[in-house]
C-alpha cells in the first residue's frame, strides 16, 4: 500500500527486505512483511520504517513471576481462581468448621442447620424403627 512517503526514502525498506515500489512520486509496499515478532530483540533497522510510517507496534507491560510477602514466595496462579473455585474453597471451609463445632459439641451459628438436619433424621429414624448413623451428612 501506499506510504505516503517520497522517492528519496527508500533505504530503510531495502535493508529489511521488504518490497517496494514507486508510483506517481511515492513509495509503495508490494506485499505484507512481519517486520518484529512478539519476544524478538528489535534492531535500529527494523525501528527506521516502522518510524517513518509513524507505527508504534510496542506495548509493555509486566510479567508477574512470583509474588513475595512475609518471607514466602507465593506462585501468580492465584490470579487465575474463578469465583466458582471460591465459592468451593469458601464452602468446603464452613463444613469442616461445623464438622470441628459438632465434634467438640460447641454451639455456633455455623452448625445449626448441620444439628436441625440430625435432629429430624434422630426424630425419622425412631419413627421408622431404623439404624441412624449421626452426622453422616458431613462424612465425604
């Protein structure tokens, strides 16, 4: 396509192999060229066309490697938890404190449903005449 660029500035593309061609006083580009890749060390002589063109294909930004708190090296997958993988790690806490709470038969707010749920299969399991296992709700 066309650069907008005159005659006179043709050394740059030479260099990088890219080919041209001039047209009614001005440069044109005959094919596409991946001048940089992602990773690639860039040299002064991939940089005067891309400047030339007025192109600024350069972001930045920061890799996350680890994560260093209180003398512990944390890895960065952390920040790939979906809140569906909270919500499991947030569960799966609240039934083994109200495993250790009926354990240690400490009443707290977090066992209540646990101890109504027992108490119904007490009271169905006498009225049935069957073999009721207590707590078996928070067995895995």
């Amino acid at each position: 396509g066309d650069t907008g660029l005159d005659p006179t500035m043709t050394s740059g593309w030479a260099i990088n192999n890219i080919p041209t061609r001039i047209n009614r006083g001005r440069i044109y580009v005959c094919e596409e060229v991946h001048l940089i890749k992602e990773g690639e060390i860039i040299h002064q002589r991939q940089v005067v066309p891309l400047n030339r063109l007025r192109m600024k294909p350069f972001s930045y930004r920061v890799k996350l490697v680890a994560i260093y708190q209180d003398g512990n090296i944390i890895d960065p997958f952390i920040f790939d938890l979906t809140i569906q993988d909270l919500m499991e790690s947030f569960h799966t806490g609240i039934r083994d404190i109200a495993a250790l709470c009926i354990t240690m038969e400490y009443a707290t707010i977090i066992n209540v449903p646990y101890e109504l749920m027992n108490a119904y299969k007490q009271i169905l399991a006498l009225q049935i005449g069957g073999n009721f296992t207590q707590y078996s709700c928070l067995m895995h």
